[in-house]
C-alpha cells in the first residue's frame, strides 16, 4: 500500500511540475564487474573476488553550465576467497559491495550522434558479509570515467 502511494505521488507531483523536473533525470544502469585477485602476505597466498553482475540507479541535475551533478548508487554480490600459499585454502563467504557516489559528468562534444563524456565522483563503499560477525567495512571512494 505504501508502495502504491508513493509511485501516485511521485507521478502526481512530476506532472505538476514538469518545468522543475526537466533539469532532473533518473538512470539506471547495470553491468558486470570482472573477477580479481591481489597477493597480501609473503607466503604466495591470494584473496580472490569472483566476478558479478551489477546493478544500480543515478539522480542526475543539469546545471546551467552544461555538467550534470549526480547523486548515484551501485551495488553488486560475489564470493570472496582465499587460495594459493602453504596450504591451498580455499572457503567461500558471500560478500555485498555497494557505492554510494556524488560526481559530476560532462559531455565532452555536443550535437553528435554519439557523446562521449568524463565522469568524476567521489563517495564511499561499504563490504558486507552477511555470515560475518564482524560487521560492515566502510571505505573511501573515487570514481573517475571517460
């Protein structure tokens, strides 16, 4: 029911105000983030994070100067792991990525049929493993894109 109401308020209140709500736009987006693996002690052992796909939505406001400011949220579910070193370990726990992001994006030619842009954004990320005791890891993020 809350549901309901609110998807009949947000249209409401989009039609009313379709001049202010010209200079805002609403993008979602997925994509597939590639798997990796970093060495971190001596002994030849790696952690490891499968590859996924990813999902996530952008708030974008067109200012005048033709950047877009865009509040923007991504998130994707994998596996982390460790194997190699003395003895080959290898236990699987499901982790949670998700990039809370604020940037700016500028198109970098106009009146094109294709238009490449540059993306800058900074924000933070937080690891969540849901079978962890330890809680939630949270670290700064920069995003820069072309």
């Amino acid at each position: 029911m809350k549901k309901t109401l609110i998807l009949v308020f947000a249209v409401m209140l989009s039609l009313t105000i379709t001049d202010a709500m010209a200079q805002f736009e609403l993008n979602g987006y997925g994509g597939y983030v590639p798997p990796s693996k970093t060495m971190y002690s001596y002994n030849g052992y790696r952690f490891r994070i499968d590859g996924a796909g990813n999902f996530g939505v952008g708030l974008g406001y067109a200012t005048p100067y033709g950047i877009v400011a865009e509040l923007s949220y991504m998130r994707f579910s994998s596996e982390i792991y460790q194997d190699g070193g003395v003895v080959e370990v290898i236990e699987r726990q499901p982790i949670n990525v998700e990039y809370y992001q604020l940037g700016v994006m500028k198109p970098l030619m106009e009146g094109e049929t294709f238009v490449p842009y540059g993306l800058f954004s900074l924000g933070a990320t937080r690891f969540n493993r849901p079978q962890s005791v330890d809680g939630d890891t949270w670290r700064f993020a920069v995003t820069g894109g072309l």
